[in-house]
C-alpha cells in the first residue's frame, strides 16, 4: 500500500509538471532594434527563467524599426510590439487601429547624434542647413530632430536614414552629415575617436519627461487575455530588477548585444539610470500630442476617455 500510495504520488507530481509546462500561454513579441539596451529585456528575462516563471513562452522576432513593429502588433501577427513610437501609436490608435499601449520601455532621450571626426561641424548649431539623421517617418528620433531645431535656433534638413547600422554606413561615406544612433550601436567608434558626439540625448530638453517608446499590444488579444499581458508586465518588471542589481547581468547583455562587456557598462553608466526604464512610467502625453498635431500625426489631441483607453494597465485597476 506504502508503495502503491508513493507511485500515485509520484505520477501526479509528474502529470502536474507536464501539465504546467504544457499550459504555458505564448505570446509573439516584435522587437524593433537588436542590441538596443531597452530591447533587450524580453530575450533576456526569458533566457533567465523570469517569464517561464509567470507561466509564458515567449517566441522573440527581429524587425528593421518601429514602423515595422507597430505594422505587426496592428496586424495581429503579433501579440506584443517593443519600442514602438508613442507619438506615432497615438495617430494610429485615433485612427481606429487596434493597438494599446501596456508600458513604457524608456522615458527621455538617450538616443545621440554623432558627426565624423573630420567634420567641421563642432556644435548644433554648426549643423545649419545639413543633413541630420532620424530613423524613420513619425519616429520618436524625427521629433528629437525637430526639438533640436527649435532649442537650437537652426534649420536642418532632416534625413530619414533607418537603423543605426545603415545610418553609420551613410554618414561615413559622406552622404550625410550627422547620424544618429542609440548606444551601443556606432558607440565603439566614439569611444576610438572616429565619430564625434554631437548632440546626447539627455541634451534635448523638450524629451526629458516624454515617455518617447513604449510596449505596444493587439487590442483585440489583449481583450481575451488580459491576465496574460498582466504577467508578462511582473516578469518584465522582475527582469529590469535583475539586470541593475546583477553583476552578471552586463555579460548576458553584452553577449546578445554583441558588444563587449566594458562597452555595455558604459553605455548603461552614461546613458541608461533605471528610472528611465521604468515599464510603469509614463509621461510627457500633452507635450506629446502636441508634437503629434504639429507634425500630423494627430487631427487633434486626444480626449481623457479616449487616452484612458489606449493607455492601459494589465492586471491593476
């Protein structure tokens, strides 16, 4: 009786972990840039076991951009976009596209605009009527450049360039003349003296308090499986925990970045304090869709009800 009543035990232990890891919900999430710090915490919150933990399997895709990311989430072939534009995901959203913001993946700008070593151009200002990068139409970067242009008292002739990758191709080839890039990404030719930095992102005052990007969600799926977008917040938040109070986590970082471990200390040393990752942060809306309007994103601000609806909060009333 003794071992019959062990062996039961024994299969329904066995039973209940094959179920658990059979229930695990799964969720498509759209990365917009590779090796971006903010990109990284869904790959590696699940390489360390935090999202295996809240119950989820995530399947992580690689896209050229914002645009892309938020067309996926829109789309449905994706349940969760990162890093998408919030000025850009305000005019879809008034549109009538099934999309919702769940959080914020970086508040200011930590982005940097770099010219080459040799250029004569020394401060913005020097950058008058020349070609200044930014990624892609309705970006958080195209309205950095526009904010630049107004701190700064100049016309430049704005660029849309794509990834950091691309943009540093142009910029040392001469068809530009400032790049923009988001660290570590063309950081290493700074660091040598190849590239110069221009501009720093913490230098733009108007996105100081603008939660510029954030994690975009099918509305729809979202709808259905509302406590599962809630648990992919906690392990978000448990991951972001991690990797500012582990040693450890800067070479798991470094090792998805590809970057080396020194590189990628620096970069969250100089550019990246925690508060600024904070998913549960969001600011800067009003300023926000005024840019939006200005640059016709938006027909006009959106109303409390309607930012009560495309800002949601998974899991807490």
């Amino acid at each position: 009786m003794i071992r019959a009543g062990t062996l039961a035990i024994a299969m329904a232990t066995t039973m209940a972990v094959a179920t658990s890891a059979l229930a695990q919900d799964r969720l498509k999430v759209a990365v917009g840039q590779r090796g971006v710090y903010e990109n990284s915490v869904s790959e590696l919150g699940q390489d360390k076991g935090f999202f295996k933990k809240h119950g989820l399997q995530l399947e992580i895709l690689y896209t050229q951009g914002s645009g892309e990311t938020q067309q996926a989430v829109i789309s449905g072939s994706v349940d969760i976009g990162i890093g998408v534009g919030t000025h850009s995901v305000m005019g879809a959203f008034q549109k009538g596209a099934p999309i919702r913001a769940i959080g914020s993946t970086i508040t200011g700008a930590y982005e940097f605009w770099y010219v080459r070593a040799d250029s004569p151009i020394k401060t913005f200002k020097d950058a008058s009527d020349k070609t200044v990068a930014f990624s892609t139409t309705g970006s958080s970067t195209m309205m950095m450049v526009a904010a630049m242009q107004k701190q700064y008292g100049v016309k430049v002739k704005p660029t849309a360039t794509g990834s950091p990758t691309s943009t540093y191709t142009q910029l040392m080839s001469g068809q530009i003349d400032v790049g923009w890039s988001a660290p570590p990404l063309a950081y290493q030719a700074v660091m040598d003296g190849r590239t110069r930095l221009l501009v720093p992102g913490r230098d733009i005052e108007a996105f100081r308090n603008q939660s510029i990007r954030i994690i975009a969600a099918n509305a729809n799926d979202l709808t259905k499986r509302n406590d599962v977008y809630a648990r992919y917040l906690a392990a978000y938040r448990e991951t972001i925990d991690w990797m500012y109070s582990d040693p450890t986590s800067i070479d798991a970082y470094a090792k998805w970045a590809e970057v080396t471990p020194e590189l990628a200390r620096k970069v969250r040393a100089d550019f990246l304090p925690k508060e600024i990752v904070n998913p549960d942060r969001i600011d800067g809306l009003d300023a926000m869709m005024e840019d939006a309007v200005a640059y016709k994103l938006l027909t006009a601000p959106l109303t409390q009800e309607q930012l009560a609806v495309l800002f949601q909060r998974p899991g807490k009333k």
